[in-house]
C-alpha cells in the first residue's frame, strides 16, 4: 500500500462525490456526515461509473441501476450482484484527504 495526497477536503463537496485519477486508477472520493470515503469508481453490476450517485450516510447508489454499496466494505446490497467494489483506507491529513492505494 502507498499513501497518495488525492485532493484538498474543499474538492469534494458535502454529501457529495468526486473521481480522481490515482496510481493508475479512478479512484472516487465520497464526503458524507458519516466521513469521508475512498471507493473505486466502478459499479461491480454493469460496470457503470460510480461518480455522481447519491451518497447516504456510509452508502452509494449507482446511478446506472441503482445498486447501493457500503463504502466501510465495498459490500453490495440488493440482488443485482453480489460483488464488492474496492475501498481503500482514507484519512484527512491537515485538509488534505489521504488514501492508501494497493501498489501496482
């Protein structure tokens, strides 16, 4: 794992979501009153974006079909499918939000 500076908390508006490029990957930043997330930005049902879904609390909804994932695992919720989605580990470092990335 390597810890990337992804984006300043100010990039990513409340209750909101924003994907960023990181090491090769999409990574989408998600900023709820439960916290901030790190996801990857892509649903594990159609393969659709995941950017631009509704977040709530700890949840995303794909804006494709509607499949809700907890961002805490990656663990889906419904019956469209039963594949997670990858989360990394996230912190915010003096306004600055932090995720730890797998390496390659």
């Amino acid at each position: 794992m390597a810890k990337q500076r992804i984006a300043a908390l100010d990039d990513v508006p409340e209750g909101g979501n924003k994907a960023f490029d990181a090491c090769g990957k999409s990574v989408l930043l998600c900023r709820t009153g439960a916290g901030v997330f790190a996801i990857e930005n892509m649903c594990s049902h159609a393969f659709a974006h995941l950017e631009g879904g509704k977040v709530r609390g700890p949840h995303i909804f794909c804006p494709l079909h509607g499949v809700r994932f907890d961002m805490r695992t990656g663990a889906p919720n419904g019956t469209l499918t039963k594949k997670p989605i990858a989360v990394y580990p996230v912190s915010v470092e003096d306004g600055e939000i932090v995720v730890d990335l797998p390496d390659g």
